[in-house]
C-alpha cells in the first residue's frame, strides 16, 4: 500500500509559505488584492495548467448553490478557479499541511477565504460523513494512489446521490517503462498508473456511472510544445512549480513531456455520475 509519508516528502515537508511569499514579492504581487488568476503558473499543479481545468469545469454544471470536493487539493489553484467562476463553494483536501498553509494564505490574497476551505486529509479516509457533497473533483493524484478501490469508494461514498466525480489524471501508456523523476514520483515506489481502461473499471466496480470519457494526450503535447517555445524566448516567470518542487522540476518536465511523447503516460478526463437511486 501507499506509504503517505514516502508521498509527503515528495511533495516536500519543508513550509513552503516563505518560498512562496518570496516568489509573489518577485512578481510583484506581495502587496495589495491578487486576481486567482494571476497565480495558474503556480498553482495549477498538472499537465495544461488552467486550460485543464476550464475544460473540466464545463463538463459539472456548477451552480452557486454546489459545494464540491476537491481530493488533493495541492496549493489550491483549482479550488479557487471553481468558486471564483461559478461562485461554488469548495473544500479541499490535501495530504501535505504545507500545501494546506498555502493553500489557505492564497485564499486570503485572493478574496476567496468566504468559499474555499482547505484541510489535511488522506483522500483514502476523508473526514466527512456520507453523502455531503454535491460534486467532487481531482486532478493528477490518483498515481500516487496505490488503493483505488478505496479512493473510489471514499469518494462515492462523501457524494450525495445524483453527484458528479470530475477527473482528470495520468493514466498508464503502452509506450514502455516510465522514465523517472516525473512530478508525482522520484522513483517508481509512489507511482501507481492504471491503464484508462483499468481506471474505468475500478470506477465503475465503486458504483459509477460514467458520463463522459476522453483522452487528451494530444492536447498534453501540444501544450508542452508551446511550454518549450516559451521557455526558449522568455524569461522564466517568478511564479511557476519550481518554487514548490525545487531544482529537479525542469528535469522532471522534461520527463513527463518524452513519457507522454512517447506513449508511456496518457491523460485521461471523465466525468463520472454516482446514480441518484441508492445502491
Ligand atoms: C500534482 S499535485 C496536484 C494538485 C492539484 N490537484 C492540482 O491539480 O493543482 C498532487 C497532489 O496530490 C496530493 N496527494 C497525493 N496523495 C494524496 C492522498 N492520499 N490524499 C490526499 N492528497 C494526496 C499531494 O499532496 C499533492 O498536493
């Protein structure tokens, strides 16, 4: 089984505030009232940034009467992209407490303290009694989740009837052996990939539906095209996901975008339904 603490010191255990606090002085954004999306470099922590979630956003009809699950909430980018667009209200939860404290401070700068709530949790018990939620969200934290059976069923279980689980995550390619280090893992002992096809089944054995499924592996590529163009003819921005992973993010980039290239990774997005008639 997973081991949380071999994922939270991936993630870092340090506290991460000063770090952060430093690198919005250098973007000239340590004073005064920030717009959410004026941090998407830093705080949408996967593959396609804040195009991602756009994307998934528009797949929940979110209304601001929905209060949604955010399952690893990271640094909390997503959370506020959903409250500040559709006026929803989110919780996240997040392994890591430094992320958690970040998290919370960039709901203060932001405005959105009001909507979004973060807390320490594991995703495999979360602390919330059956059916609170309306929908539910998670983006690029299933790898590090060996159980899925659990997450799945945990998931399902803090959703009301009727409610949508939106994802979107890495999923294990044909192309081969992953090439480490990728931002999820170092080494291959907290990597735990499924195929698209063995996600939908554990899915769908947890008591979904599925109501929509796609794979966007292209759209990765592309994106991590454009990432190098830029990264080529500008200079790097003071907010982006080194602050948080440190020296070894451009080698870990680097890694993700040949593991997608060559088909060792896939992206995945769905939309699944838990039915509105109890099991
Ligand atoms: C790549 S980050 C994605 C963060 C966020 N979902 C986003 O897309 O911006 C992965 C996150 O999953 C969290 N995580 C991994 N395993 C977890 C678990 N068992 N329970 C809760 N969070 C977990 C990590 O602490 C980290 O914040």
């Amino acid at each position: 089984m997973t081991n949380p603490e071999s994922v939270q010191s991936h993630y870092g255990t340090e506290p991460l505030i000063d770090r952060v606090e430093k690198a919005l002085h250098l973007a000239g954004l340590d004073q005064g009232p920030v717009g959410w999306s004026q941090l998407a470099a830093l705080d949408q922590f996967h593959i396609r940034g804040l195009e991602a979630s756009e994307e998934l956003g528009a797949e929940l009809s979110l209304t601001p009467e929905s209060h949604v699950l955010d399952v690893g909430s990271g640094l909390g980018g997503p959370a506020r992209f959903l409250a500040s667009t559709y006026g929803c209200r989110v919780t996240g939860i997040d392994l890591n407490p430094s992320f958690v404290d970040v998290a919370t401070m960039l709901a203060g700068r932001t405005g959105l303290a009001e909507r979004v709530t973060y807390h320490q949790a594991d995703a495999l018990q979360l602390p919330y009694g059956d059916g609170t939620f309306d929908h539910a969200w998670t983006q690029h934290v299933a790898m590090n989740i060996q159980d899925r059976p659990r997450l799945y069923g945990e998931i399902h279980r803090v959703l009301k009837p009727g409610g949508q689980l939106a994802i979107y995550d890495i999923t294990a390619g044909t192309g081969g052996e992953l090439i480490f280090p990728v931002l999820w893992a170092r080494r291959p002992d907290i990597s735990f990939l499924l195929t698209s096809e063995a996600m939908r089944q554990v899915l769908t054995a947890a008591g979904f539906s599925v109501v929509s499924w796609a794979d966007k592996s292209q759209d990765g590529l592309a994106w991590y095209a454009k990432q190098a163009q830029q990264a080529a003819t500008k200079p790097r921005p003071a907010l982006n996901l080194g602050v948080v992973m440190g020296p070894e993010f451009a080698e870990m980039s680097a890694n993700m975008a040949r593991n997608l290239a060559e088909g060792r990774i896939r992206l995945t997005q769905a939309v699944v339904r838990r039915p509105s008639i109890a099991r």
